[in-house]
C-alpha cells in the first residue's frame, strides 16, 4: 500500500508540476498552496516511494536535475525566450519545488543509513 500511495504522488506531483508551470501566473492566491502540495508531494515520495539500491541512482539525478534547471533559470536564458519562455520556466521551477524535497529526504535517510554503528 505505502508503494502505492508514493507512485500516486510522484505521478500526481509531475502532472501538477507541469500544469501548475504553465498556468501558474493565472492562479492568483491559489498558486501558493498548489506549490505547497507540490512540495507534500515531494516529500511523500521522498519518504515512501525510495529506499535501497536506487537512493543513490535517484540522490544523483535529482541534483544533476536540479543544478541544470537552476544554472537555466539563474542566467535568465528561458525567460528570454520568446512565446514559452516564462511557460518552460515555471514548469521547471515547479519541478524544483516537487523534487528538492524528495532529494532532501532521501539523501537525510542514506545520511542515516551510513551513519548507523554496525
């Protein structure tokens, strides 16, 4: 059952990742909460939907993921582009928001892992 809810938030936080980026400078005050859950999300999966050999696999590409889209954003590149740009750039920092918190729990419970006296 914990697999199952930690699929279901992983597939519910990228499709709201995506909308919430495409349609986010439209919500007014709802946007605030919909990046919070977003970031609930994250951390559920963080949480429920990572453990064993894959932590490593996931700890790695969720910081190249999150070094990539912070190195586009800061230079101000995506926004720049005419048409989509702010459209890609919200997506990917709705991204950020759904994956540095499951990053940050996943890496917190191998710190533990490594850190218990054997």
């Amino acid at each position: 059952m914990e697999k199952k809810v930690g699929e279901v938030s992983f597939v519910l936080g990228v499709v709201l990742a995506v909308i919430l980026g495409l349609i986010g400078g439209y919500l007014g005050t709802l946007g605030p909460w919909l990046i919070s859950l977003l970031i609930v999300l994250g951390l559920i999966v963080g949480l429920v939907n990572i453990s064993g050999k894959e932590t490593k696999e996931f700890v790695w590409m969720a910081v190249a993921l999150v070094l990539v889209i912070y190195a586009g954003g800061a230079s101000g590149t995506l926004t720049n582009v005419l048409y989509i740009g702010e459209y890609l750039s919200g997506v990917l920092n709705a991204v950020m928001a759904f994956v540095v918190p499951a990053t940050v729990i996943v890496a917190l419970k191998e710190i533990y892992t490594l850190a218990q006296i054997k």
